[in-house]
C-alpha cells in the first residue's frame, strides 16, 4: 500500500486526490512513527515536504483539504492559526496515532478509505 515518491516533474501531482490524501496520510504516519513523545505537529508545508510533493499553493491547499477532513473525523486536531497558517496535531489518544504505532493495516485501511 506504499506511494511510490513523487519525484518527476512532468506528472501533475494534483491531479489524483486519492493519491495525494494517501501520501498526505503515509507522511504524518512516518512522522508519528518516528514520534518519541505524546503528540507531533506539522503543517501542510511539512507533510509535502515528507511526502516528497512540491510545496505549490496549488498543491498545499489541497493537502489542507485533506487535513480538515480527517479534523471533521476527530482523527488529528488543529493546533493553532498563524501568518504562517495552520498547524495540526496528532496525539497519541487519536485513533490514526494508535493504528500507525501498532501497525494496525485494518484500520490505517478505514482511514484512508473515509
């Protein structure tokens, strides 16, 4: 189930949501993995930046799209508002937290799928 990194210029990044919700979800799974404390933040900047995808205004509003939606779920929060824009946070009582640090595939599954 792994995305293979974006890494041409010549296909538009954008042009597939489900693609792009998939990589926006596999990077915050890699910073949670990574995560030695209770919670992470990010921003869409970063996540494009994991994800391997051009930091494009184009291309960071769709992933903030993708960010609010899994909001609306209760799967991550925002974080705070700034000139710089909006910063998410996941912690460890969220179920995506859960499910990347168990390796739980059957839920990570309903996620992306929602």
């Amino acid at each position: 189930m792994r995305l293979k990194r974006n890494s041409s210029l010549e296909e538009i990044p954008y042009r597939d949501y489900r693609k792009i919700r998939l990589a926006v979800i596999e990077a915050m799974g890699d910073l949670i993995k990574k995560s030695r404390g209770s919670c992470v933040t990010f921003t869409c900047k970063k996540l494009a930046i994991i994800a391997g995808l051009p930091s494009q205004p184009v291309l960071l509003t769709v992933i903030r799209s993708v960010l609010d939606e899994l909001c609306d779920k209760g799967l991550i929060t925002r974080y705070s508002k700034s000139s710089h824009g909006i910063k998410y946070m996941a912690t460890k009582e969220s179920p995506i937290w859960m499910a990347f640090k168990q390796g739980d595939s059957e839920t990570l599954n309903k996620i992306v799928e929602l």
